[in-house]
C-alpha cells in the first residue's frame, strides 16, 4: 500500500491511496509439479525394484535366468532419468513456492530458468520412455531378422512392471509438456496486459 498526493484537473489537491492487489494465481504448476513428482518417483521405483527369475529349459538343460533392469542400457538411462525428474521436480516444487511468496523481480528470473530446466527434462523423459519403449517392443515381439527371441513370454510379471513403469512415465513428461506450455501462456497473458 503506498500513498500519493495528486493533482486534479480543477486544481484541487486530494491524497489517493493506491492499494495493490496481490495477483490470485491458481496453482496449477504447485499441483503439476507435485503430480510429475509422484508419477517420476513411483516409475523409477517400480522398474528398480523389479526383478524376476525363473528356470528355464532349453535343448535338454535347465539353467536360471533372470530380468533386471541393470542389465539394460535403455532401461538403466530410463531409471536414471526418472530419478532425475523426480529430484528436479522435489527441488522446482520448493524453488517456486519460495519465488512464489518473495514477489520480487528475481522471481521472474526464476520463473524463466524453471521453465528451461522444466523442457530439457521433458525432453529428457521423453527421450528415455522412447528408447525404453523401444526395448519393450523387442522383449514382447522379437526381432525375427536378428534372430533376437521374445522374452516377455518367459519374464511376463517384469514386463508388466515395465509397462506400468512406461505409463507412468509418459503421464509424467505429459505433466512436464503441460507446465511448460503453462508457462509460455501466463508469459503470452502477462505480455498482453
């Protein structure tokens, strides 16, 4: 609140108050970040404890095998990114309720560097559902050419748990595409008022 002496038009001198309104924002971004932060944790979660065993049997021998994550690539950059996004998500949920309550100008500062960080970590997941997905497809079907043979036949409870992991992790980079599109809409809003 802050008081101004003004001067009307008629000569007339009168004292104004001008009180200032604080912007009523929705929280849309608290409740996305919080909504990518439990879908990237619970994802990352599932597929690092997920693992299965069995015996097998083949040309007369038996032998155990069994599906873990660490064992591929894809699914090692998938977990790591989920881990990533889910540590990100903790830290911008606190960075914008700081930002949120200090109104300063640093806080537009904040808000552009969030919404960086927040697409290269989309792109970040959607890079590692693509090339985990990319994995799945090969474990479900095979890959006849190659002679890479179906294994979700065998390992069918891992490869649910990896599908379930992969939606997940798809809402979770759609959560991320939604703040950043938030974003860049209160920019366009603010730019036009």
């Amino acid at each position: 609140m802050s008081s101004q002496s003004k001067t009307n038009v008629d000569g007339v001198h009168s004292d104004v108050k001008v009180v200032e309104s604080p912007t009523k924002e929705r929280p849309y971004d608290l409740l996305l970040r919080f909504l990518g932060l439990s879908l990237t944790l619970v994802a990352t979660i599932v597929v690092a404890v997920d693992n299965e065993t069995k015996l097998i049997s083949y040309a007369e021998m038996q032998f155990k095998a069994t599906a873990k994550w660490e064992y591929l690539s894809a699914m090692v950059f998938f977990v790591v990114s989920n881990a990533i996004a889910c540590s990100y998500a903790a830290a911008s949920l606190v960075i914008t309720v700081m930002a949120r309550n200090s109104g300063t100008r640093k806080s537009d500062v904040t808000h552009l560097v969030v919404t960086a960080l927040d697409l290269a970590l989309m792109a970040l997941l959607f890079s590692a559902n693509g090339a985990a997905c990319a994995v799945g497809v090969i474990a479900e079907k095979g890959n006849t050419h190659v002679q890479w043979m179906k294994v979700c036949d065998v390992f069918d409870a891992y490869c649910r748990h990896i599908t379930a992991a992969l939606v997940l992790s798809i809402i979770g980079s759609t959560v991320f595409l939604l703040l950043v599109l938030h974003s860049v809409l209160k920019l366009h809003y603010r730019s036009r008022s």
